[in-house]
C-alpha cells in the first residue's frame, strides 16, 4: 500500500506562513488532498488537486505537489487554522498521511 | 443546504454485524460518487469503502475487504455500510463523505463529510 509520510508537528507564530509537507514515492505525478480537522470537527477539504481550493476557503491556502513532497502553505496563519490536517491520494486504494498538528503560537 | 447526516452506530460484540446509514441532502445524491471513512479514538483518517454514482464501481480497504459491503440507493438518497464479522480494531468515528465528482470511478477527493456515528466493538 501507499505510504504517505507527514511530520507529526508544525508550529507558527501568528501572521507567520505554515508549510506542511506530505511525502510519498514520485508523490508528483498522483493528485493530493489536504483535509483540516479541527477538534471534535469532522474533516474539512482545504485542497484539492494539488492546489484548488474549494468554494469557502480563504486564498491564505495553497498547495503545491512535485517529486516526492507535496506541501501545503497557510499564509498569514491566523489562531483559527489551529487544527490537524491531512494529506490523502488515490493509488490502488486511499491513503492518508498520518496527520501534523498545526500549533499557533 | 448540502448536508449528511450518519446513523446506525452503537456498542456491538466481537462477531456480529451492523448496518450504517447516511442521509444525503442539498444536493444531486445520485450525480456524485460516496465514501466511507473511519477515525478510530485518537488516531488518524483511513478510507473504508468507496462506491460510484450508479454502483458500477465500488472499493474497499484491505482492512475490511470481504466483511464489509457498501451500498446505496439513488431514490432514497442514501449511502449504506454493512459490516459482519466486526473486530475490536473496528471500533472507530465512521463518517460518510461526498465524493467532488461523480463519473464512472470513485477515486476523488471528498469534499463534504457528515458528523460521523460512533461503532464501538466490544464483549
């Protein structure tokens, strides 16, 4: 199976950017999913395919996918993205990262 | 407004089965394809099972393959998950998300989650 690999924890001063990564083997040439969950909250989709950002999302998220890694950035982190995110891709079957805490500081 | 909204979920022994549901509204059920993905207490996202728009084409994990089936029905607007043959590592948050498309797979991203219903496996 797919093995996605993201850090456990990420930290950022707010107005700081986040960068969370999600690393796979030749992740670049799959499509990438990012979800935030925040605590008690059922996931919400931040990203899609790579870099679009669904209806609602604020332009301060972004993603981007090459080689290995693919990365999400938060710009101007604010207290309200505190939360657990998660990347995903489609291979044989589903795979989920493992999750990074996103703590603001 | 597009909702989805779980149901079915309990405290259940090593062994038998249970039947969850999913309510789908606000939006065309039977244009887009639908999921199921579990959170067991603590830990991470894993997919369970996935269908298409018309049922042609449906996925499972390695995790649950040959005990639990997925289904839905298009008239009533509703997604189904029945699971025999439970085990402890079952026990998990089962939510029911929404597929961002719908044709002829299921591999999408999953854009709308319902609240989750708690399935907890135990003697």
């Amino acid at each position: 199976s797919y093995v996605l690999t993201q850090p456990p924890s990420v930290s950022v001063a707010p107005g700081k950017t986040a960068r969370i990564t999600c690393g796979g083997n030749n992740i670049g040439s799959k499509s990438v999913h990012w979800y935030q969950q925040k605590p008690g909250q059922a996931p919400v989709l931040v990203i899609y395919y790579d870099s679009d950002r669904p209806s609602g999302i604020p332009e301060r998220f972004s993603g981007s996918n090459s080689g290995n890694t693919a990365t999400l950035t938060i710009s101007r982190v604010e207290a309200g993205d505190e939360a657990d995110y998660y990347c995903q891709v489609w291979d044989s079957s589903s795979a989920f990262g493992g999750g990074t805490k996103l703590t603001v500081l | 407004e597009v909702q989805l909204v779980e149901s079915g979920g309990g405290l259940v022994q090593p062994g038998r089965s249970l039947r969850l549901s999913c309510a789908a509204s606000g939006f065309t059920f039977d244009d887009y394809a639908m999921h199921w993905v579990r959170q067991a207490p603590g830990k991470g996202l894993e997919w369970v099972s996935g269908i298409s728009w018309n049922s042609g084409s449906i996925g499972y994990a390695d995790s649950v393959k040959g005990r639990f089936t997925i289904s839905r029905d298009n008239a009533k607007n509703s997604l189904y998950l029945q699971m025999n043959s439970l085990r402890a590592e079952d026990t998990a948050l089962y939510y029911c998300a929404k597929g961002s498309y719908g044709s002829g797979s299921y591999k999408y991203a999953f854009d709308i989650w319902g609240q989750g219903t708690m399935v907890t496996v135990s003697s």
